[in-house]
C-alpha cells in the first residue's frame, strides 16, 4: 500500500513544472497556515530564483544609482 506521500508523488512527476511549482507553493502555504517548520533553503532558493529571473523586466525602472542621484551618503533615514 502507497502512502499519500508517494501518491503526491506519483501525480506530481508527470505535471508540467509550472504546475508542479504552484503544487510546491500550496503545500509551503499550508505548512505556513499549520505553523509548521519548513526547510529554510527552499524559500531562500526560490526567492533568489525569482529575483534573479525578474531582473530587467521593467526596462523603465530607475537604477538604485539613478535613485540616489543628488541625495548625500550619509542621509538620516526615519526609525522604525
């Protein structure tokens, strides 16, 4: 007899990654919602992954540089 784990698994393998990927964000939705530990490195990764794939997709948007342009160094910033 399977267990639901590798049941998962077994319908998971043949999805397309993109369905897999919102497979994997549900099941990190419901480990956040019970209050479970989940493994750090995976958010970590897939952040990274994300950023890295999302650069340049607003060709508009200002540089950090542009941004500071005319504002000094060492500018006070607010308090938290």
């Amino acid at each position: 007899m399977m267990t639901i784990a590798d049941e998962i698994y077994l319908q998971v393998k043949i999805l397309p990654e993109s369905m897999a990927q919102e497979v994997l964000t549900f099941i990190e939705f419901l480990q956040f919602k019970a209050h479970l530990p989940t493994p750090v490195t995976s958010y970590h990764d897939r952040w990274q992954q994300l950023v890295q794939e999302l650069a340049g997709a607003w060709p508009d948007m200002p540089t950090a540089e542009e941004l500071r342009k005319g504002w000094p160094d060492n500018l006070p910033r607010e308090s938290l």
